[in-house]
C-alpha cells in the first residue's frame, strides 16, 4: 500500500511537471526572440546605453504584438502542428488586441485552445469530405474558425486575462512594498528542484516582469529564478564538505551552471541531499532581498540564467548592484549550505541516496521510493505482468520494456524544455557512442517522438519520459556529470547487453 501512494504522489508530480513542461514549450523556442527584444530595449530606450527614439520605437510593437504571436504560433503547433500554429498566432490577436499589457498568459491560453478546436473539427470531418473541396474545407476552417477566436480573445478571453495579470501584479507590488518579496524563495527553490524552473520562470515572472519593464525599463521579477548565486553557493559548500565520493563532479558543475547557465545541473545535488534546499531557499531570499534594497532589475529575462546573460540584460549603471544580488545570494547559500553539511563532519556517512547516485553497493530505491537489498530482477516486457494482482493478492507495477544493446540505433536524451540540460548529455554520449553508430538527439520529455526506443532522462522526469512513450525503454539517471548509467548504457550497446527501462 505504502508503494502504491508512493507511485501516485509520483504520477501527481509528474502531472504537474508536465503541465510546467507545456507552459515552458510554448517559451524555450522562442527565447531567441525575447533576448532580441531584451538587448534592443537595453540599447535604445530613453534610459538605455544608446537612446535612439526610432530604434527604440521597436520595443512596444515587439513586446505587444511579436512576442505574444511567437508564443500562440508555438502553443497551437505544439497541439496540432502547422494548422494549430496558424490558427493560434490567428486567435492570439484577439487577446492582443483586446488587453492593455503584453498578452503572454492570453497566448498561452488562445494558442493551444484555438488548436485544440480546430482539432477536434478536422476529427470530425476526416473522410467526409467531397474529393476536390479538401483545400477550400481546410483553409476555411482555419480562417472561421481562427477569426471567431479572435472575436473571442478580444471580447472574452483577453480581459480576463489581462485582469488576472493585474492581480497579480498587484500582489507583487504588496509584497515589494512590504518587503515580502523574498519569501517567493520559500516556493521557488524547492519548485525548481523538482524541475519546474522553466514553468515558474517563463510562466509567472515573466509576464510579470515583461509588463513592469514595458513601463520602467526593468523588473526585478526576471531575478528570482534566475539568480544563479543560490545554486552556485550550494555547489561551493558540495564541493569543500560533502561527501568524497561527489566532490570531483561539482567543479564542472560549476562552470556549467554559472557560465552555461544550464541550472538543472545542481539540482540532484539537492535531491541527494534534501537539507541543501534550505540553503537554497536562503541564498534566493538573500539575493531577492539585496535586489530590493539597491533597486536592480534586468530588462529582459536572462536565458539561460548564465552570468554572461545577466550582464547583456542589466540596465545601464545596474551592473553594480545585480552583480552584489548574485554574490549575496551565493555567500549566504555557501555558509547556511556549509553548515547543515556540518563542515565535512560525517561527510562520508552511509546514504543510500547518495550510493544510488554515485553507484555504490548500498541499497538502491525502487520505483515505489522504498529500498530494496537485491536488484530487481531484468523481466521481458512480452512476458511480466503488467500491473493488477500477483497470486498472493498483492499489486504487482507495471513491466517494463527491454532492449538489446544491438538494436540501438539511436538515443533520445530528453530534460524539461529539451534545450538546456539535454543539449549538454547529448553532447557528451555523442562523443561515446558514436564509435558504435549510435546517432544522438536532444528533446524535450513532452516531445518525445512516437518511434523512440531508447530514452535517457533524470530520475525525476522519468514518469512524463514513460507517459509519454510508453513502448521505449526509458533510463533515469541521479547525476549530469559522472553517473555510472551512462557507462552501463555504453556497455550495453557495445556489447550487446540489455537495457531495462
């Protein structure tokens, strides 16, 4: 019974990690655009590096009209592809238009919405239609029905959304004027640790953000998640006193956290040992809190959270002030981190969490989150139960499915938004494979094609990774750097082992 509340606390966050996921698609592959916007805001706004009143004539439009489209396009491609993306920039106008703010949240709703209806109509006519009419029923359906939600978004959808974003903000000028605002920590850095970084980033603060400095010229909502000073002080304070056994894999995990900017790579370092979240939660408050005191902000949200990122979207005369949050955050994220790591003093006490991440022989969790002394035995998806009761009345989970490394063909390494973590893994058993004629791609968890065989994600994404594809034989890892899974997964394909999702 244990295990099975275990599986479904897994399945709920999971849920939740894949509504985060479809909220940060419709971001990620536009980021491109908003760090356009970002560095002409920086450059040519009035109070910007170089004020230029034409140039700077493009930030409105960009901010108002591209950036909400961009995001329906992806939002409505993600749904039903080229047709879905069309009718989404199409029904995005409508909120556009139809709202005084930048209408990122009415995108994220009108975008997958339009698509969806348009789905649902092209299902209901698929095979009824006279031959020769299939071009006029396809591009009329797009056009009526894009054009009646367009009416929608700006009769309806746009001022209820536009009124939910100014709620919002105006919550968060209650807790800035109550210097509350870094108690936002106490959710954000537990959150991103469970991979919901890019949800909470792209999603929240960035509408947020977005519309403060469409009026100021900066926000402070783009530094909260952000901030790379939180994770870098848990790194530093890993790397003097935890164990031995990790130590050798943070200092690259430094340089690709704080100068990549890809902030997945310390998030098993909380998860093996959950006690660092409250450094985290500490160094976020810190960082927040000094933000608030010198009044920074950035223009633009920085993606990735690199530092080099952070110094393109600081305002004129902000580098100061931006550069002492990061440092704050991380000098108190160090020494709260140092000290419940109690300074190195037990460092290399036994911890089945961390045996499990570095490949130790002490007992390795199940999928149920309960310690099992043997490993499980390899069973063949054709021939294992899959699920309902065992003879002795007890609830049996789900076979997976098998591989033989000789198959491989080709490797699906899937993160959250498939363009930060999993560009760098990819990289790497790129370089491994390749010898065997392993070709490598990078993916997002909610993306994963139909066709995948083999699918290597982390631990905590691995249930969406399943959800998602079903048939493929999904590996989790604990760590980015150094964990023993990749070796075995190298092995099994030069060797012709096999490999059990």
């Amino acid at each position: 019974m244990a295990e099975l509340k275990n599986l479904q606390g897994n399945s709920f966050r999971a849920r939740v990690q894949r509504f985060g996921g479809y909220m940060a698609g419709m971001i990620m592959p536009n980021i491109g655009a908003f760090i356009a916007w970002g560095l002409i805001t920086a450059m040519f706004i009035p109070t910007g590096w170089t004020p230029n009143e034409k140039l700077g004539a493009l930030v409105g439009p960009m901010i108002s009209v591209l950036l909400p489209v961009l995001i329906g396009y992806t939002g409505g491609r993600m749904v039903h592809g080229q047709r879905g993306a069309v009718i989404g920039a199409v029904a995005t106008m409508g909120v556009v238009v139809g709202a005084e703010i930048p209408m990122f949240l009415g995108a994220m709703v009108m975008g997958p919405l339009a698509a969806l209806v348009l789905k649902g109509f092209d299902k209901l006519v698929e095979g009824k239609i006279k031959a020769g009419f299939e071009m006029l029923v396809n591009n009329f359906s797009v056009g009526i029905i894009g054009g009646a939600m367009a009416v929608l978004g700006v009769v309806g959808i746009g001022p209820v959304v536009e009124a939910l974003t100014k709620a919002a903000g105006n919550a968060v000028d209650f807790l800035v004027d109550n210097s509350l605002l870094p108690l936002v920590s106490v959710i954000v850095e537990p959150a991103k640790a469970l991979f919901l970084n890019n949800a909470i980033n792209h999603g929240v603060f960035g509408p947020i953000g977005a519309d403060q400095a469409l009026e100021t010229g900066q926000s402070i909502m783009f530094m909260i998640e952000t901030n790379p000073g939180p994770g870098l002080g848990v790194l530093v304070a890993m790397f003097l006193f935890g164990p031995r056994k990790i130590r050798p894999t943070v200092p690259g995990a430094m340089i690709i956290h704080f100068l990549g900017g890809i902030h997945e790579i310390y998030f098993p370092y909380l998860l093996m040992k959950p006690k660092m979240i409250i450094a985290a939660i500490a160094g976020g408050m810190a960082g927040v809190g000094t933000a608030m005191v010198t009044n920074s902000g950035l223009v633009s949200t920085p993606a990735p959270g690199s530092i080099f990122a952070y110094l393109a979207v600081t305002p004129r005369g902000g580098h100061l002030s931006v550069l002492l949050s990061i440092a704050v955050a991380a000098g108190v994220a160090f020494i709260v981190g140092a000290a419940l790591l109690k300074f190195g003093r037990g460092a290399d006490a036994d911890d089945p969490a961390l045996e499990a991440a570095v490949g130790g022989d002490a007992p390795v969790p199940s999928a149920g989150g309960a310690a099992t002394a043997t490993p499980e035995p390899s069973v063949s998806a054709t021939t294992a139960p899959v699920g309902g009761s065992t003879g002795n009345g007890a609830v049996s989970a789900p076979a997976r499915p098998t591989i033989s490394g000789k198959e491989v063909k080709k490797l699906m390494v899937a993160c959250d938004a498939g363009m930060g973590s999993s560009v760098m893994l990819a990289s790497q058993m790129r370089t491994r494979l390749k010898p065997y004629g392993v070709t490598v791609e990078h993916v997002s968890v909610n993306d994963l094609p139909a066709d995948a065989r083999l699918v290597l994600t982390h631990a905590d994404l691995a249930d969406r990774a399943r959800a998602t594809v079903p048939h493929a034989v999904v590996v989790p890892f604990q760590m980015f750097l150094g964990d023993p899974v990749f070796d075995e997964v190298e092995k099994a394909i030069k060797e012709g082992g096999e490999l059990r999702g």
